[in-house]
C-alpha cells in the first residue's frame, strides 16, 4: 500500500459504543477518498481491550490497534502520532463524529492551498440504527487567518481540525 495521505487517531478507554459510531462515521468518509488513509485506534489501556472488544466490527485490514498503559487521551494522541504514516493528521476523540465530506473537503483546501491546517463548521448529528448518523447544518465559525485566533477563539485544539504533519 502506498503511504496514507491521511491518518485518522483516536484515542479510547472503556467506552465502546460511542466509540462504534466514531468508527463508523470516520470509515464513511474515508471511503470517499481516492487516496489511502489510515485509522489508528490507541487502547489507553481499556479492560477488556478494546481489540477484544470491537471484534470484526471493523476489519483488521482497515483499522490499526495499539495499545498502552492508561496514561490520558494526550499521551495516546502523541502515541498514535508517532506511529502515523500520513501527511496530515486528524485527532477525534472515543465520542467524535464527522461529516462524510469532511475528509474530502478538507484534504482539497489543504493540497490546494497548501494550508497548514482546516476546519469546518459545527452541525447537529443524530444517531441512528446500525451506528448510522444524520446531519443537521449547525452555526458556522468565524474564518480567521492565523492560528492564535483559531485555537484560542474558534476551535480549540486538537479536536476537529485537520493538520499538516509538519504543523505538528
């Protein structure tokens, strides 16, 4: 396989369902992309690991497993960072879901105009059957050009952007 364009991280401990519909959702999108992705899931140390526990909900070939000691969601994400192939970087968190666009449209803006990082408007989501979800368009942020202003105001990081490896 050619080196992922993308690597999705997220971080878990101990909460499987709202962990399913992140799967779910993150797999929706990435399967719009032409380009291949990668999806790293860090165990932070989750009894029964979390492996054991999603079984074949999603195919080993498609979702990467480490695991480590509990240490918190930023030593997971750091984790999960250094294992990362891809050339831009998304964190979600165990309960993070996102738009089946989201992937495509922001790995546009980035490769066109080589932006060190994205983000996107917020929606509404409700939860369907089978780990389904549907949209609702919620208030759009504020575009700003620097990343003081967006961190600080917009969007605090590192939940929803989507960053340049060399950003990091």
């Amino acid at each position: 396989m050619n080196a992922p364009i993308l690597s999705v991280i997220i971080p878990g401990y101990n909460r499987l369902e709202p962990l399913k519909f992140t799967l779910r959702s993150a797999i929706q999108a990435g399967a719009k992309l032409s380009k291949p992705i990668e999806f790293i899931l860090v165990d932070d140390g989750s009894e029964p690991p979390l492996a054991r526990q999603l079984g074949d909900f999603v195919p080993a070939d498609v979702l990467r497993h480490l695991r480590q000691p509990n240490q918190g969601s930023i030593i997971a994400r750091q984790t999960g960072l250094h294992a990362a192939k891809g050339s831009y970087i998304l964190f979600l968190d165990s309960d993070d879901l996102i738009h089946p666009d989201k992937l495509k449209l922001h790995l546009d803006v980035l490769e066109t105009n080589g932006a060190d990082v994205t983000y996107d408007d917020m929606a509404t989501a409700t939860l369907g059957e089978d780990y389904g979800t549907t949209y609702t368009p919620g208030n759009p942020l504020a575009v700003v050009n620097d990343s003081a202003t967006l961190f600080l105001c917009v969007q605090p990081a590192p939940h929803g952007p989507i960053y340049r490896r060399e950003y990091l």
